[in-house]
C-alpha cells in the first residue's frame, strides 16, 4: 500500500500573504490533485497534473498556483490569502489512464487566515 | 459540465434505520459513478463505483445502482450502525482518463445509538 502525506495540517497566515500547503505521495501515481474542501459545497478541483512538471486548471483555480517538481510531489499555493479562503485542501493522487481509477486523498490541511 | 447533486444536505438517524441518500448526476454518455466516504479527521475514500447502466456497486452493507434513464445512483443501507456516521460524498469521473472527479455537496450522516 501507499500513503499521502499533507504538511502542514494546519496553515495559519495572516491575509495577504502568499502560503503554500505540501503534499507526498509514494504510490507511485502518475495524476496528483488539489482539491478544496468547503461546508455544504462538497470537493472542488483547483489544481491538477498529470506528470511531473504538468499542471492544469481546474474549476477553482484564481488565486492559486501549483507545482509538480517531482512524481511524488505536488505543491499549492495560495498567492494572497483571503479570510474567505478558509477551507481544508485535500490532495490525492491516482494511476493515469482508464476512467474510474480510484484516487486516494491525503488526510487534508486546514487553511486558517487572521 | 458536468455536475452532481445530492439532495440531503444532513440526515439523523437511528441504528437500525433505513438509510437513503440521494444523488443526481448530469453528464454525456457513460460517466463512471463513485460514492466517497469520509470519516472525522480522515480524507475521503472510496466505497464502491458502477461504470454501466443497472450494475451495483456495494461495499460494507451499502450499495447503489447506476440508473441511466433517471440520471441517478442513490446510496442505501437496509441497517445503519453508529459506527456508519461519516460524509458521504457521490461523484462522477469525466471521459478525459485524468479520473477527475466531480464531487456532490456532501451529506453528513449522523447515526444515534
């Protein structure tokens, strides 16, 4: 088996500034995700790739840039932080290719802005 | 796009009750459909999916059945446990192969012992 790990677990910045949430995987996965947690509105996509270096957006991805340094890893930032950006981000990751391949979600980081 | 609606935002139950969430999707052709749970302080994980119209998924005691002419795959347990209280999530996957998924907005069950 394998195991996301998300750092920090939780994030707390101050409004205006630019902070980034970590995400490792070590399932070997080509496709990793960001996806943003809010109450009552469910998982929505902000950021995705497919390969080391590749990015694309998803539904909610103003105000956010991402990176894929490496397979295993994939980082976001929230490029100026905003009090209504509290939310928890969840990365997950999956194997690239036929559709409905499960993804496996790290336990999520919690984005506190004061 | 793609969406997923789930009608029940909260649901309180007893053990032993009857569980129905229901989840509506709208897509092109064949979208593979997920139900995701996620327990406190854990992230989401899969509990079943169904790739083709009529076929069940099911897992743990809950299943569902992907249903083509009325655009839905509602989520059922003849008997829910406290132990079952979590958020459950219902999901499609896009034709792209990059398995995104589109989530519904969640339904907290809640199952009193």
């Amino acid at each position: 088996g394998g195991i996301i790990t998300q750092t920090p677990k939780f994030l707390i910045g101050q409004e205006g500034q630019k902070l980034t949430l970590k995400c490792q995987q070590n399932f070997n996965h080509d496709t990793m995700y960001w996806y943003r947690q809010d109450s009552g509105k469910g998982l929505r996509l902000i950021y995705y790739s497919i390969t080391e270096n590749d990015l694309q957006k998803g539904d909610l991805s103003e105000g956010y840039d991402a990176s894929r340094e490496k397979k295993s890893s994939f980082s976001l930032t929230v490029t100026s932080a905003q009090k209504n950006e509290m939310a928890v981000f969840l990365c997950a990751s999956s194997i690239q290719g036929a559709q409905g391949n499960t993804l496996y979600f790290g336990e999520g980081s919690r984005l506190i802005v004061v | 796009g793609d969406s997923v609606t789930q009608t029940e935002g909260q649901v309180a139950l007893s053990e032993e009750d009857f569980l129905t969430i229901h989840c509506n999707y709208s897509a092109s052709g064949y979208p593979t459909l997920f139900w995701y749970v996620q327990y406190p302080g854990e992230g989401p994980q899969l509990l079943f999916r169904a790739s083709r119209d009529k076929e069940k998924g099911s897992s743990r005691g809950f299943e569902a059945t992907y249903d083509k002419g009325t655009t839905s795959f509602h989520l059922r347990k003849a008997s829910v446990q406290e132990s079952d209280s979590a958020v459950y999530y219902c999901a499609l996957s896009d034709h792209g192969g990059n398995n995104k998924l589109t989530f519904g907005q969640g339904t907290v069950l809640s199952v009193i012992p």
